[in-house]
C-alpha cells in the first residue's frame, strides 16, 4: 500500500509537471524553448528521455539508487537542500503540533467533561477565533509587537537570527503555527467529540457503577487514540502551514522551498519534495496504526 | 417489626427532561421498595416500566442527564446513609397539582453532591452488574487487570500481586474454566457468557453488602442464561448475599427472587413473596396476571391457537393518565369499579401479610 | 397458523438443497495465515436443506451465531451463497442476477429483527408506507394510493392519526406493525421472519404474534419463522429446524419437537428453558452443556455434549470423516446424531 | 449556575415531536442565527455590487487620503495604502471567495459523496481503490499541489478552488462511507434491498437526500470557512485574487507591509471581516451539526 501510494503520489504531480505548458527543461537548454528534433537533439545531449512518462521513469530509477538529482535553479544537489531544510522544517511542524495538542487536547477534554459550562464554552471560543484569524497577518501582528513594542530583536533578520533571544525568534513561528492555520479549533472539536462519546460507553457506566476513576478508562479511547489519529490527519497539512509561516519569518525551510520551485518549475526539487511529504504523510498512518495496535488488543486480530 | 431493611426507597421520582418533547419523562413516579438483608427482591416489568431507571437513580448513574431525582433512599450498613441527602436543596420544582412542570436545577453542584452521598457506596457497599456483559467490560484492559482494580479501591488488598490473588480467588467464584489463563484476557476473546462471569466476580471483589443485577441474562444464548442462572443462584446460597434482579425475564425471577416487585409505567404495581406474585393463581393485580398469561407457554394457548395478550401499547410517561395508569390495557376492569379506576390511582395497599397490590378490586 | 395443518400435503413454495455461505476472514497480515492453514473461512451456513410448504410455518431456531438469519438472508438473496440451491415454486433463483430476481422480490419478504431498519428515521409513516404502495401498484394516483395505505393500517390494526408521525415518535409495537404493513404493501406469498419480536416486550410479542398468525389465514401466507426463543418456535411453527452452528441438527413436527426430541442439542435447549425457571427441574433434567467451546471435526456439537461425555467420548462422533447427516426417523422428522435420543 | 428546564406541554393536550429547530438549544440557535446573517450579508454584497450601491469607486485613489482610519470624511472605515475606500473593497471583497468557494464545495460534495457512497454501498474492489484514491490525494500536500497547478497553468481563483474542493473530497467520502455503513448495519439498506427498492432509489433517495444532507450541509460551511483563509493564504503569498480586484486576502497582504510600521488599520479591517466570516460559518456547522444530531448541548 505504501509503495503504491509514494509511487501514485510522484506520479501525480509528474503529471502536472508534464502538463503545464512550456518546457521545464528550459532552464538547463540556456534558456531557449525548443521544438522538434532540435529539442530531441539538444535532450539527447543532455541524456534526458524524449518522452515524458520515460523522464518519470528515469527519475524514479535514479530516486531508487537514492540519487534525487540536482536542483534546476541551483545546480545544487536536491537531496542535500532536502536534508538542511527539511531538518528546520520539521522542528516548526512537530514543535507546533506539540503547541497545537497542549492547547486543544485540555480545552477538548474539559468542553466534554461539563458542556454546560461556562468556562469552557469561553475557552472554546477563543480557540474558534484564534483559528478564524488568518496566520500571516497574526505572523506580522506578533513581529510588531516583538520588534517594534518590545524591541527583542531587530526586524526580519534573515537567515540565522539574531544571537540574543534566539530561542524566542525560534520558538515565535512555532507557537504562532501550532495556535493559527485552523488546526486548533478542529482539534478541540475533535477532542471534545470523542471524550464525550466515550464518557457515554456503556464500560464507562460500569466504572462509575464501581467507583473508579473515570479517566483511567477514558483516556485509552477517548484521548490516545484520537490524539493518534488527529497527529496522522494533520500530516498532510503542517507542511502547507508551513509555507506561510516560512514566508512571514523568512525561516528557510521545505515550504519556502517548495514555492520557490514551484515558481521556477524545478521539477526534481518539487519530486523531492512531494516524496517527502508523502513519505512523512504515511509516517504517521504508521505511528497512527501503532498506537491503536499497542492499545486496543483487538486490532492485531483484525 | 423485625430488622430495618439494608435498602429502603421511598417515593423514589426521577423525571429526565425530554428537549425534542419539551416535558418530563416521568421514568419513576414515585416508588417505594424495601430491600431485607439476605434477601433477593425481583423487580419485574416492561421496558419503559422504569425498574432499571430506578436502580440506577439508586447508584447515581443517571444524574448526568437533565434531569431531577427526588426521593428518600436509605442504605443501612453499620450505620444509615441517605444516598439522597442535600440534593433537594439545589432544585427548585413547580408543580401544578402532582405533575411537575418546571425545575430549576445547579447541575453541576447536585453532581458535586451526589457523588459527595456515594463515595464509598457505589462499587464498594453496592456493586451493579449489567446487561450485554461485553460491552459493559471495558475492551482495553485484561479482565484480570478489572477485577483488581475493583479489589484495590474497595479491599484491604492494595498491593498488586495480593489483589490479583483475590482476583483470581473471585474469577474462580464464579467457575470460569482456566481462571489463570482468563485472567489476561481481554472482554473480546471471551463468549458473553464467561464476560457475565468476570462481570460478577468484579462486583463481588468488591465485597459489597449488596449486589444489584440489571437485566443479567438478557441477550445471552439460551443455554447460556440457564448457566448464569444456576451460578447466581449459588453465590446466593453460599455468600448469604444481599440481592436486586432486575429483569424482564419472569421465568428468571421466579427462580432467583424471595420477594418481587411488578412495576409499571414508573410505579410499583404489586409486591409480596415471589411465589404467590408470580404463582399464577389470578388472585394479584391484573396487569400481573395478563403479564404472566401472554408468556409463550403452552398452557397460555387458547383454544383458537392464540395467545392472550395485553391489549394497547406500553404505558406513555409523559402524559400519565389520570387515575390507575393500567386501566386502559385492564382486561378484568369491569363496570362496578370503572369510575373509580379513573377518577384516583388506588393505594399500593397490603391484602395479605406481605402482599401489597395497587388496585381498586382488591379494595373494598 | 396450527390449524392451518391440512390432511393434503400441500406444494412446496421453497425448496432450499445443501445451502453453503462461507464468509471470508477479514483481511490482514493473520487473515494470510490463517488462508495458509487451510482454514481461511468461516462456514456460517454449512449444507443446509429443507423445503417450506405452502401456508406454512417452518421455523428455525438456534442460538446466536448458528447462522439462521444468514440462511433467511441468503434466501431472499440479500447475499451471495458459496454453494447449494434455492428453488421459489421449482424455479431456480441462486443463479438469477439482481435485476432479473427483482421482480421476485414483491413475492418474497423479510421482516427484519432490527425494528427501525424499514424506517427511514427522517420519513413520515405515511411516506414510508406510500413509497412501498407506489413500488408494488406505481400506476396509482395520490387518492388510491392513500386508499391502499388505509387498508394497511387496517390489515395490522393501526390508527391513522400515527400517519403524521415519525418512526422514532413510535412505540416498539408500532414500529413492527409499520413494518409488517410495509412489507405486505408488496402482497407478498413468502415471509422470512427474522426474530420479528425479539425487541418486543411479551405483552407487545403475543399481540404481534397473533397478529402473524391471521395474517397468514387472510392472506394464505407461508413464514420461515427465525427465533432463538424455542417455546415461541414451538407455538407458532408447523415444522421447526434446529439449527447449530451452521447446520441443522433436527427436522420434524412441531409437537415432536417439542415433546420428543431426538439431538441432544434441542433436549439441552428445552431443558435450559425449565431450568432458568426451576431448581427441581433443573436437578431433574440433566441436560447442562458446557460454555461454548471451539467445535472440532465432525459432529459440531460433540465439546459440549452431555451424550458425548456420557458415553466415554466415542470416536465417530469428533471423526471428521464421519459428520452425522440428517436421517429420517420417520414422522416427517429427521435428526443428524449418531446416537439419537 | 442553575439550568432551567420547562414543561411546555400541558398535560391532557396532544403533544407530538417539535421540530428540530424549536427544540434546539437556545445557543444553538443563536450560532445558527449568527451563520445565516454572514450569509446574508454576501448575498447582500452580491446585490449592492450589482446596483453599484456602493460608498465609493472601489478603485478609485484618494492620494491625499492613504491609509485613513475610520470614519474619515466620507469612508466609512478608512482608506487603504492608496486611498481606496476599505468599505466598499470589503463588500466587494466577498465575492473573491463566494462563488469560487462555493464551486469548490459543490465539486467536494459531489465527488465526496460518490467516492464515500461507492465505497461503503459496493464496499470490496470500490472501497480499496476509494481508500487508495483518499490515501493519495491526502499525502500530496495540499499547498504545494496548488502551487505547481498555479505554476503549471494560470495563478486563477478558480483553478486554485477546483484543486480544494478535490482535495477535500477524501474527507467527506469517509464521512459519507461511515454514514452508509452505519446504516448497513443496522440492516436499513438490507431493508430496502429486500423490499425492492433498486439500488438508485436506495443511494439518491435513503442515503444521500434523507440521511446524508445534514452531514453534508454542515461540511459546507465548514467548508466554506476553509475557502475563505485558503484565499487569503495564498493571497499572501501572491497566488490569490490579484489586484486591483479586492479580495479581503490581497487586502490585508497590501496592508500588512505597513503593519510594521505601526499602521494597523488597512489590514485588520479585512482581517475582522474574515474572523467574523469564519467564525460565522464554524458556528452555523456547530449548530447545525447539534441540531441535526440532536445533541443535548447547555
């Protein structure tokens, strides 16, 4: 399944490469659009397949050997850009799930346990609204406030950041993507959903019949299993979030990356990408289905 | 007199508010029931008749729906408690005659409060076994692994390793085969049989004073039910315990129960010695008596091939009819008493020593 | 529905020849494994065989998971069978495709247990009732149709004022007249019963019950009865077929069923009957089986059975090669045991 | 804090189910209320822009009055970096999203409820290959898949909405197929099968119109809630509505480069509008979604 969906991925937006007119290798030809045998000459020069499904196979051939070719645009080797901002990709990503599921999970919880509340009623509406409002412009509100109100570092430094306070440019984008791009809202939705379904179980009934505590027995359906599941469905889009947040902190990462080739139609750096974010996508159906398995007994049977 | 009773219940009422009907579901209306030290009372009745409801409302596992409770239930261990103590304070009801039409409620404080009467009641002094065992067992954790936890929070046995030795003493209570090897199984691997087993033996590793049965062999397999039967029957004999069989099933409470109570619509109906209600003699009340003659049995059949049954649907709750709620569905209703069955509910009154009947023919 | 036995021995309306349904393990990395081992599917319904007269009553009984509602469900082809043949009046319809058997259907119905699976929750009982009045009749008009739909009412003796309601505005018993009444809009010769008051509460059973009952005189209708409940079997069948585990063990007249019991499997099911309601009779019976256990080759029943255990465990009946069929032993009853009772 | 809950029926008189909507929590109705006034209000703007009721010429510059704040002369809430009247470009901000959003909402319920229904009415062969189609679909990201389609073909709304409501597909066809197995199991599609309902009865009538059409409407809004901040994001990041049509994105994009310099108002005039748009369509999904299920909520 696996190999079938990385594969069916690439393939995809192979495709769309292949589709959009122009000639993605215009760049590598100098610049020139080509037609005819004078393109297929000038591809055979540069031992490229003639036709597109041929280029698609050459590429995977070449990703098999672990080769992910060489940036269009940089003339950098694709793997080794990968590597470096992928690496600060994921701690954006990851570091902002964390702020996501710290935030939401504890709102979720305590929505469930006393929907008539008021507190919590309050609680989850400021998640709606920070939710509600968009990333960047909260991005821009928050480095004004930082540079401009507080004065802890200079604006948009670039690349390295600033020595001092280093850890709070860092740790910024992070929390500023784990509260915004919409995750919040929908997981304190989810959270309070399921603990609710469960506290309604009729082995939850019999563990108040026996006096235990509640949470003992809820957490396992009502909390570990959708945290699971909410971290696999949100893989797919901390990358798309990302690319906003990149962009308002000038954080080099994937999702800059990923727009930058996108505008200039550097198609192995775009594979690369897309077969990373696939891979980090099916990642999390495994940790997902890991979870489930380690708690729930039946599903080794299934 | 003798003994005060372990369990007394009086004018027990537990009214949910419907939202979609906007009014009161009126579940229990009203009961009293006395539980004996030693004995098994059967509470028999259809669904909707409220005999689970209000033994739920007994162990405070209804209260989280809107709701009301109002009552007096009192459970006499070394000393009484009142399991409904301090709970009328934080409702206001309105009534217009005796149907409620308003109640103003702190649902989060009663919660605070009914949990506050039940510490230490609920799963300790009074353990609860249900219907549809599998479902009621939590499927992620051991049966084992449930047992002992029961054992830890209600028994000197804290340390793990002597809770799971009473755990296992408990599994073999109940005659599971393998208890050991039962022991680390979860709800699933197990037939609803054997999970009604390991439901009871984490009831009784609580040691309670009372057990509280609810529908125990509704849904299992024929065969089955006559097992849990037998076993109940015997932890009965042995362990002197103090019992509540809920069940719809007559044949079942004939078997189990010293006394029984026959509830309908929210109301208890009948009550006296197991043997005389459910005997068949024709003498109790009539809603009794058609329960007992629409039984598939043989000897129900009438001539044409058919079975009497009750006519008319189960009783409304909402909207009780005024006097006896039966009346509509009476058979043995006849002209002399007609106007007294509408006008006023006839009294649960006692017609033989420890014989009550609510009913206007047995009344003079 | 007893006293519609007759001297003649009518037609067969339903012939049903070594009946197979096999279900596939679900899959997954155990489901290989398990295919591997040879034992890949679960034969919920194992060569099952019987015919069902016209104006009948045949009822089916067995225990949770003995695979009788499959066999009523195969019947109306509401599944795909693994083998065996299904005859409605001597013509074959396992083999007729969906379309080609939907004609059928008008004359074969299913009552289902579940009493809110013929009711749409977001239709009125009256939509509900016209939707299966303009299937069977779809030439009528608004006024006919409305006509029809009273006549059913007063066929399962409901008021009109439910009309307006929705299903879930219903009692239990209502809710099953809804049901019958929708399934006889179809006018239909067959009607597989599938547990059609195991939901009910006994004053409500008797009322559908005899409520079934003269149905089937008015309408000449012939029931497959589906129940766990044997004494509600007993009354209601003319014929009654054992079922366990896949298979039917017993055949035969109602009466003898009840009265004389070959398999020691429907002994066990009569006596846990009485015995649930009496100590005396329990003591008396002797018939416990034991918890259900995983049956092994040959006689399925063998693991729990007392004449198993009695007898010092003989061979024949755990040889896989030696599964007992069912044998006529006379009366129009059969019994698949190597030592009947 | 004390409930109240009152008898409404008196007690010999005929009592039915009330409707969904009258037995509704009063919060409920309220979120119910709030979403049907946001969506009034775009209809509204659709009439407005149509008259030419506007306060001012959308594109027309007021060099001696960039970036006013509200209630400036005659702009109601400002001006923008140009001078260009916030109000009217609002208004006809609104139309930036509707229509592309609603075409990407109509593809994701057409295409969801065909994959979700092929799946679990078929189930088999249908429900692997749905399954593999969600899988896929789901591990393309989304935002890099609606950047190489920008790339690939023209930086257009709509090309951008059609990718949206494709990739929001998956999500609703699962919802859709636990819909349909739920039912399937409580044998209510068994039911009509065995009475003889043909298949296209069974899915376009029982299943989808009778008891899909909640689950679906309340994915809409959610939906359309996602349209509005997709817009915007990409908005920002050049790809959106371009200027000088107003799209509330491309606003607060203009507007946030002078944010840094302390002037706030050109950029969160169209970000409150967005929070009072999504915030809206969230709560009408909530309180749909309470009413529909009957969710006992306060």
């Amino acid at each position: 399944m696996t190999a079938a969906l990385l594969a069916g991925v690439t393939f995809v937006a192979f495709l769309i490469l292949f589709l959009a007119p122009g000639d993605p290798f215009a760049a590598l030809l100098g610049g020139r659009t080509l037609a005819g045998p004078e393109r297929e000459a000038a591809y055979d020069a540069l031992g490229i397949p003639r036709t597109w499904y041929g280029q698609y196979l050459a590429w995977m051939g070449n990703v098999l050997h672990g080769d992910f070719g060489v940036s269009l645009r940089t003339g950098q080797p694709v793997a080794r850009e990968l590597v470096a901002s992928g690496a600060r990709t994921l701690f954006l990503t990851l570091g902002s799930l964390l702020v996501t599921l710290a935030v939401a999970i504890p709102i979720g919880a305590y929505a469930a346990v006393r929907p008539a509340s008021r507190r919590a009623w309050a609680l989850t509406m400021s998640a709606y609204v920070v939710s509600a409002l968009p990333t960047f412009w909260l991005g821009y509100l928050a480095i004004y406030v930082f540079t401009r109100q507080l004065g802890l570092f200079p604006i948009l430094s670039g690349t390295g950041g600033p020595q001092e306070h280093a850890w709070l440019y860092a740790a910024l984008p992070v929390v500023l993507l784990g509260l915004g791009s919409g995750a919040l809202s929908e997981v304190v939705r989810y959270v309070r959903e399921e603990v609710a379904r469960v506290m309604a179980e009729e082995y939850v009934r019999t563990a108040r019949a026996k006096g235990a505590a509640l949470w003992r027995h809820v957490y396992k359906e009502g909390l570990l299993l959708p945290v699971a599941e909410i971290v696999a469905s949100k893989m797919p889009f901390v990358l798309s979030g990302a690319i906003i947040v990149e962009q308002v902190f000038n954080w080099p990462g994937l999702g800059r990356l990923a727009w930058q080739a996108a505008q200039d139609r550097d198609y192995p750096v775009i594979m690369a990408i897309t077969l990373a974010a696939a891979v980090v996508v099916r990642l999390g159906s495994f940790l997902h289905r890991a979870v489930y398995v380690a708690v729930n007994p039946r599903a080794s049977h299934e | 007199m003798s003994a005060p009773p372990l369990l007394g219940i009086e004018d027990l009422r537990t009214y949910f508010y419907s939202r979609v009907k906007q009014a009161f579901i009126r579940s229990v209306d009203g009961v009293d029931l006395e539980v004996a030290r030693g004995e098994t009372l059967g509470i028999v009745g259809e669904s909707g008749s409220g005999k689970s409801v209000a033994m739920l409302s007994v162990m405070g596992l209804v209260s989280a729906a809107p709701g009301v409770i109002t009552g007096r239930v009192i459970f006499r261990d070394e000393r009484p408690t009142e399991l409904l103590a301090g709970l009328d304070r934080l409702v206001t009801v309105e009534r217009r005659g005796d149907r409620i039409v308003s109640v103003v409620k702190d649902d989060r404080a009663w919660q605070a409060q009914a949990e506050r009467n039940l510490d230490g009641v609920r799963g300790g002094k009074i353990a609860m076994i249900f219907q549809n065992p599998r479902a009621a067992l939590n499927p992620f954790e051991t049966v084992g692994q449930q047992i002992a936890e029961a054992v830890r929070l209600h028994t000197g046995a804290k340390h793990p390793a002597r809770a799971k030795e009473r755990a296992l003493h408990w599994l073999e209570q109940v005659r599971i085969d393998s208890p050991r090897l039962r022991y680390d199984n979860h709800p699933y691997g197990l037939s609803g049989g054997m999970c009604q087993r390991a439901m009871i033996a984490m009831a009784l590793a609580a040691e309670p004073r009372m057990l509280i049965a609810d529908e125990p062999t509704t849904g299992l397999d024929a065969t089955i039910q006559a097992r849990i039967v037998e076993l109940l029957a015997d932890l009965k004999a042995r362990l002197g315990m103090t019992m509540v069989l809920i069940s719809h099933d007559i044949g079942v409470v004939g078997r189990l129960a010293d006394r029984v109570a026959v509830m309908y619509g929210g109301r208890v109906m009948e009550s006296g010695p197991a043997a005389e209600v459910l005997g068949g003699q024709g003498d109790g009340h009539p809603y009794t008596g058609a329960l007992l003659a629409s039984m598939p049995r043989e000897e129900n059949l009438q001539a044409k091939g058919r079975l009497p049954a009750i006519e008319g649907e189960v009783l409304d709750t909402i909207n009780t009819p005024r006097g006896c709620r039966f009346r509509a569905r009476c058979q043995r209703i006849h002209d002399g008493v007609r106007a007294r069955c509408a006008e006023a509910e006839p009294p649960l009154a006692e017609v033989a020593p420890g014989r009550r009947v609510r009913c206007w023919l047995h009344q003079p | 529905m007893l006293a519609a036995s007759a001297l003649t021995v009518p037609e067969p309306i339903l012939e049903v020849v070594d009946l197979r349904k096999h279900f596939a393990q679900r899959r997954g990395l155990l489901a290989g494994l398990a295919r591997a081992a040879g034992t890949g599917t679960i034969p919920a319904v194992d060569g099952v065989s019987f015919e069902l007269r016209e104006h009948e009553t045949l009822g089916l009984v067995g225990e949770s998971g003995c695979g009788k509602t499959t066999t009523g469900k195969a019947i109306l082809k509401l599944m795909p069978v693994t083998g065996g043949e299904i005859r409605y009046r001597g013509a074959e319809i396992t083999r007729l495709s969906a379309a080609q058997f939907r004609p059928l259907r008008r004359e074969l119905q299913m009552i289902f247990q579940d009493l809110d699976a013929a009711l749409n929750p977001r239709m009125r009982i009256e939509s509900i009732l016209r939707e299966a009045v303009a299937l069977r009749d779809p030439g009528l008009d608004a006024a006919a149709e409305r006509t029809r739909v009273y006549e059913l009412l007063e066929l399962v003796n409901l008021k009109k004022n439910k009309l307006a309601n929705f299903p879930a505005e219903l009692s239990g018993g209502e809710k099953r007249r809804v049901g019958i009444a929708r399934v006889l809009a179809m006018r239909p010769k067959l009607i597989v019963a599938d547990e059609p008051t195991s939901a009910l509460d006994v004053s409500i059973q008797a009322q559908v019950i005899n409520l079934l009952r003269d149905l089937q005189a008015r309408l000449g209708l012939s029931y497959l009865f589906i129940s766990h409940d044997l004494q509600l079997v007993e009354l209601v069948s003319h014929r009654v077929a054992v079922m366990y585990l896949g298979r039917i063990v017993e055949i035969g007249p109602a009466e003898r069923i009840a009265r004389a019991p070959r398999h020691p499997y429907t002994a066990a099911l009569w006596s846990s009957l009485v015995e649930k309601r009496s100590r005396e009779a329990a003591a008396g019976a002797g018939w416990s089986v034991f918890d259900f256990e995983r049956p092994t080759g040959g006689c399925r029943f063998a693991p729990r059975c007392p004449v198993y255990a009695a007898r010092g465990r003989p061979r024949e009946c755990t040889d896989p090669a030696s599964t007992p069929g069912l044998t006529p032993t006379g009366e129009g009853h059969a019994v698949a045991c190597h030592f009947p009772l | 804090m004390p409930n109240a809950y009152v008898q409404t029926v008196d007690e010999v008189s005929e009592y039915s189910q009330l409707s969904a909507w009258r037995s509704a929590g009063g919060i409920d109705r309220l979120y119910v209320g709030y979403g049907a006034t946001v969506a009034a209000i775009v209809v509204l703007s659709y009439i407005l822009g149509a008259l030419k009721w506007l306060p001012h010429d959308p594109e027309a510059m007021d060099l001696g009055a960039m970036m006013a704040g509200p209630f400036t002369g005659s702009y109601l809430l400002g001006t923008d970096f140009l001078g260009r009247d916030l109000a009217t470009r609002l208004i006809l901000g609104i139309q930036a999203y509707f229509l592309p959003g609603l075409a990407a909402i109509a593809i994701a319920l057409v295409l969801g409820s065909g994959l979700g229904v092929a799946a679990g009415y078929r189930g088999g062969r249908a429900d692997a290959a749905v399954t593999y189609l969600a899988g896929l679909i789901d591990a393309l990201p989304r935002l890099v898949l609606m950047l190489l389609v920008i790339a690939a073909f023209k930086p257009q709304i709509y090309t951008i909405m059609i990718v949206f409501g494709i990739t929001t597909a998956p999500a609703i066809a699962t919802m859709v197929r636990g819909k349909v197995l739920m039912l399937k199991s409580r044998n209510f599609i068994e039911s009509a099968v065995a009475l003889g309902l043909s298949p296209r009865t069974i899915i376009l009538k029982h299943i989808l119109w009778y008891n899909c059409r909640a689950l679906l409407l309340i994915q809409a809004t959610i939906g359309m809630a996602e349209a509005v901040l997709l817009e915007t994001s990409l908005s920002y990041l050049g790809f959106g509505v371009q200027e000088p049509t107003p799209s509330w994105g491309n606003m607060i994009q203009a507007g946030a480069n002078y944010l840094l310099q302390g002037n706030f108002w050109s950029s969160t005039a169209p970000a409150l509008a967005i929070l009072a748009t999504v915030l809206g369509f969230h709560l009408l999904g909530d309180g749909l979604n309470n009413i529909f299920e009957g969710k006992r909520q306060r």
